[in-house]
C-alpha cells in the first residue's frame, strides 16, 4: 500500500499535520466548483497572509453530527460503519505527501472478511449536514471531488456520501472510485501544490472579492482606461440602476397606498386571506453613543478603536 496512515495524539497534531498538504475538503476549491471559496483565497490562506478558518456554529455542529449520519446511513443500507474509524486521523501518499485526507467513517463493503487490515474490502464514507435543499441527481461538485480525492489517495475502491438537511431530510448516494476523474483532479492538486505552495506563485484572482482582498487600498490618484467590457458592464448597470429607482418610487407609492387603509388596525384581509400587516416593533434598548461621547470623553476614546474600511465602489 502506497499509503502512510497517521493517528495523530489529539486535534491540534492533528490540525498540523493537514497544514502540511491540500486536504479532501480544499480540492473542490482549486478545481474552482467551491462557491465559497476561490484558488486565490485558499492559497493566501495556506501561506498564512490569512489566518486559517474558525470553527464556527455550522461546522462544529457538522463535526458532532457525524456520528448521528453514519448511523442513519447504516439503518438506511444495512452496511456497518467501522467503530473505530471515528476520530482525527489521516492517510498519506507516500510519493506525494502533500495528498493527505481524513475521512468521516469507513465501512465494511458487502462479503468482505471484517476485521481485516485489507482497505480494498471497506470503503469510504463521508458525512454532511446542511440547510441547503439537496438533489439527488445534482449533488454539490465540491461533495464528489471530495469523495474522489479520499478514495484515490486511500486507495480504495467505493464511498457513499450521507448528508442530513436541517435534522429532518436524510439521503445518501454510492460512487465506485473513478480513476480517470482522480488521475486529472491530482494533476490539478500538484500542479496547485508544487506552483502556488512551494513556489509561492500567486493565483489570479477570479472574483471581485479577490480583487478586494489582493488590493485592500486603492493607490491615490491612480486611473485605469475602461475596456469595452467594462463600458458595456457600466452601461448596462447604469440602467439598470435607473430602473430600480422607478420600481422603488413605485414600491413607496403602493405602500402608502396600503397604509391609508389601515387606520388603527394590525393587519389587512380580503376574503378571508391576510394580505399585509402593519404593527409597531417592540421596544428595544439602543446604545446612545452620541450623549455617552458628550458625557464621558475620556472614556469613550479609550474603548474606541480605529478601523481601516473597505474599498467602496461608486458609479460616476
């Protein structure tokens, strides 16, 4: 087995022995199919110019969950999870050590001799949690390329993906490992790896908020000459900014139409269907900070800080 299966001590060896390499979850990334994050993104972030993802609500609750998935998806299919694959571990390729991942679960394919240090009889399970409505037939490509890229450097041959939407929609779909599809993701992956990692070599920015991120300050004085692309872009927006103007104006004038006919009264129906509500918000307490600079100066600076703002963006 070309493969090097590390059980690190606790989760923070663990968390720096991924730093090492490009993990299951960041691959749909350099493949550009992750909405939530571009090559260039990831790459500031794997250099340390930004400091790495916080574990926030959505993702510790997806890590606790894990273990709820797997057994619906054993009640659902009938295989068995193997217990003792829960946990913080990874696999290696020992060639190319900057391939690294950490499945959820792996489980026992169907006839295999449990209790064998053979991988080729388990597979791979991966586990999710989301609010997001989820299609069977067009699972996220992030999802896939994930699975993908823990069965090739695991080298083994079938996975699942289970996922669980908002505690009360389960599912789950089977994939035989793709060795094609692996053979052109892991040329992306090192090309990303040996380029951008090692080499340092900056990615080109592919959004506005790249764009934002590589020049946080705008050089003073400095102007570009619009393209045709921008000038169409410009055009374009610009009317479409005139419409929105109109829609608003008209938007005010139906609802103060609307709110004529209220009077006194919290909601409005017509044959039985309650078309719209006008009710006062409760009382809420407000920071008053204008009188708290007035009455404690002192104070105020101390606990004031200065922060630099982001670039705005203006049509002229």
């Amino acid at each position: 087995m070309a493969t090097i299966i590390l059980r690190p001590k606790d989760r923070n060896e663990w968390l720096k022995h991924r730093e090492k390499g490009i993990g299951s979850s960041e691959v749909g990334t350099i493949l550009g199919v992750n909405k939530w994050e571009t090559p260039y993104q990831l790459w500031r972030r794997k250099l340390g110019i930004d400091p790495p993802k916080e574990m926030n609500f959505a993702m510790r609750a997806g890590h606790y969950l894990e273990d709820a998935v797997s057994q619906m998806w054993e009640y659902e299919t009938g295989k068995e999870v193997i217990k003792a694959s829960a946990g913080d571990w990874l696999f290696i390729n020992k060639e190319h050590q900057h391939r690294r991942v950490s499945p959820d679960r792996t489980y026992w394919l169907d006839g295999a001799t449990k209790n064998t240090r053979d991988w080729k009889q388990k597979g791979i399970l991966e586990c999710k949690t989301t609010r997001m409505p989820i299609d069977p037939d067009d699972l996220p490509k992030t999802w896939f390329c994930q699975l993908q890229y823990q069965l090739g450097t695991a080298e083994m041959e079938q996975g699942a993906l289970a996922w669980l939407v908002t505690g009360t929609d389960f599912g789950y779909a089977e994939f035989a490992f793709d060795p094609e599809f692996y053979g052109w993701m892991i040329e992306e992956v090192d090309k990303f790896w040996v380029d951008n990692i090692i080499g340092k070599k900056e990615p080109e920015p592919i959004n506005a908020g790249d764009v934002a991120l590589k020049y946080f300050k705008h050089t003073d004085g400095k102007v570009i000459e619009a393209t045709e692309t921008h000038l169409k872009a410009y055009e374009e927006l610009t009317g479409l900014k005139a419409q929105m103007k109109e829609l608003e104006t008209r938007k005010k004038e139906l609802e103060e139409t609307l709110k004529m006919g209220f009077g006194d009264a919290e909601a409005m129906e017509y044959a039985g269907r309650k078309i719209a509500t006008w009710k006062a918000p409760k009382a809420s307490l407000r920071f008053d900070e204008k009188s708290f600079k007035a009455d404690q100066p002192e104070l105020w600076k101390q606990y004031t800080k200065e922060s630099t703002p982001s670039r705005r963006f203006l049509l002229k």
